[in-house]
C-alpha cells in the first residue's frame, strides 16, 4: 500500500489545481483564492457560518471568518435593512 501524508497530498493538490487554472487562463489564482470564493460565496447565500467551517475543515470558526470576504455591496445591504 502507498503511504502519501497529509502535506504531501496538499502539494500534489495544490499543484494541480494550478494546472486547471492555467489551463482555463487564470493566471493570477492559486487553491487559496479558490477556496477563498467558494468559503465567500457560500457565505454570501446565507449559508452558517457553522457548516461553512466543516465543508472548509478549518478547527476554529475564527479561520473561517477571516476567508470570508465582505463586499461594500454587502455591507451597504446590510445597512439598508435597518434604515428601510
């Protein structure tokens, strides 16, 4: 049976999702930014912050909440709801 540990799997799969990147012309991506969006848009459809962080497999929801980004569209909406 092949062994293949935890931080040799992350490279191999860093490394090919590189590949698909270049492959479709994103350039400038990387896994990060990828998993970055997918955290983000998950977030932006009202899903928990909760389920956000086990699809993510991050230990604490703090790490969660660092890769979401927040728009100024969002923030905006957000003071909408109050003031209407």
């Amino acid at each position: 049976m092949l062994y293949v540990n935890k931080s040799t799997f992350n490279i191999y799969n860093e490394s090919l999702i590189q590949c698909f990147y270049e492959l479709i012309g994103f350039d400038d991506c990387s896994s990060h930014s990828g998993r970055r969006t997918f955290i983000t848009q998950l977030s932006e459809r009202g899903i928990s912050v909760r389920v956000i962080q086990e699809l993510a497999q991050h230990e604490n929801m703090t790490t969660t909440q660092r890769y979401i980004d927040v728009s100024v569209d969002k923030l905006k909406k957000s003071v909408n709801v109050i003031t209407y």
